[in-house]
C-alpha cells in the first residue's frame, strides 16, 4: 500500500467509527462474532486481534472470559472502542488492553495462542508486499503451536468487475438523534488489479431531504483460494481449516465467504 492507501483508509476509518456499530447491527451481520467467540474458547487465550475496530467481536470475547489484545490503525476507533469498555464490568475490562497501529509492522508484547484478522482485514493489504508483511507480524506474536484466523469473501466475479451505484447499502434511524441515517456507496473495479474501489457517503435526514455527508474511498483486495494458500505457504502456515461460511461448512460450491485457520 502506498502512503496515500493508507491515509485513504484512515479517513475512511474516521468518518465511519460513529456510525459502524449500528450500521452492522442494522445490516445484521453478527454470525462472524459468535464465531471468533466461540473459537477463541475452544484454543484458549491470550488472543490478539489485529484490526479490531471498534470491538464489535473483542468484547464479546473478553465478557467469555478471554484475555485479549485488539490493535487498530484508527485512533477514533480505538476511542469509541473505549468509551465501551469504559462501561463493562471490572473483570471484563482487565482482560482487554489496545493498541494503535498498522498491522504490517506494530509489535506488542507477549506471544498468542491465537491471533485473528475478522471482517476482511485482509482485504485492505493490497499487495503481496504488504500481505507478506501482515504474516510474518502474525508470526512474530503467534506462540509456538498457535493459530491465524482471519475471513475474506468469496467474490461473486459479475460484481468485482462491473461499476455499481450509487445506491442505499442502508437506512436506518440514528439512536441518538432519532433522524434517518442511511449508507450510500458505489464501488469502481479493476479487476486488472484484483481490487476494486468503495466510494461511501453518510447522508442524514432532515425535513424530508437527505443532506451529503463527507464521501470516503477505500480500495479493497479481493482474493482465490489457490492464492490464499500460495501466500501462506510462502510464510510458512499451514492450513488447518478451510471453511465456506461462520457455521463452518466446508468450502465449496455456493460458499460466500472464506473463513481461515492456519498455523505455523
């Protein structure tokens, strides 16, 4: 990534972290969290989550007992991320501690039974440059025997390489105003890339007209199984698991999603 992608989705980042939360809770997409949760019980922790946001799955993690460590480029995410934790019971608030930084290259302390990229961090490391990088960090933090869990989506190939939009990705009312907020987004492929740019604009409501919000772009990588596996065996991981869906399904004909644990 470039100086520039890196700003760009950092823009992106502030723009969106206060409206993410209800966001995906209007879109209803919460299978991934019950996932990780469950996944971190089963390998134990400590746990770190590269690319954790606003802890939409770290702290349902913590409050099941598990000790982890959320890292994020974004400092308003990190901050709303906060402003929850601030909220939650002593006990869940010890197990959790943050840090701000790009997940190519910020190191912390301790070493990690598990460390998890949820919802398409992957996706946002546009190069082979940049997703090498991104592993061999993982394997820095992981402890010996430990597990890389991370998700992308399978493409639909009609749309990664046809433009769309502008549309309404979502409407929805705004807990603390009471006003309609909704997500307007187009998307811009290059398939000659492998990405394919989101161009997204909050827009509220008022007296029956939608006032424009700031616009933010973020370019995102979309990826092949065989690639998947070619990159990780260049880091030296092994695939564990390969599943299609957060039920863990296998991968397959149909599957939208690829969710994967590998380790070293």
């Amino acid at each position: 990534m470039t100086d520039s992608d890196v700003q760009n989705m950092k823009e992106l980042f502030r723009q969106a972290a206060p409206y993410c939360d209800d966001d995906y809770a209007s879109l209803g997409y919460t299978a991934d969290i019950g996932f990780y949760v469950d996944l971190a019980a089963r390998i134990g922790g400590p746990v770190l989550e590269m690319g954790c946001g606003t802890g939409r799955v770290l702290l349902p993690t913590a409050r099941a007992g598990i000790p982890i460590h959320g890292m994020d480029l974004s400092p308003e995410m990190l901050e709303r991320l906060r402003q929850k934790l601030a909220n939650e019971p002593k006990e869940v608030q010890q197990r959790v501690s943050l840090s701000e930084g790009d997940v190519r290259s910020t190191a912390v302390d301790g070493r990690f039974a598990l460390v998890t990229a949820p919802f398409r961090v992957l996706q946002a490391l546009l190069d082979r440059e940049d997703q090498r990088a991104w592993l061999r960090n993982v394997q820095r933090h992981l402890a010996p025997g430990g597990s890389l869990c991370f998700d992308v989506f399978q493409p639909d190939y009609r749309r990664v390489h046809e433009p769309r939009g502008p549309f309404v990705e979502l409407e929805r009312l705004d807990r603390a105003t009471g006003r309609k907020i909704r997500r307007v987004a187009s998307t811009r492929p290059r398939p000659e890339f492998q990405v394919f740019d989101v161009d997204l604009e909050w827009q509220a409501e008022s007296e029956g007209t939608w006032l424009p919000g700031a616009p933010a772009t973020i370019t995102l990588r979309w990826f092949t199984r065989a690639e998947l596996e070619n990159l990780l065996e260049l880091e030296g991981l092994r695939i564990a698991d390969y599943w299609g869906s957060f039920d863990r399904q296998p991968f397959g004909a149909g599957s939208q999603q690829q969710v994967v644990r590998a380790t070293c």
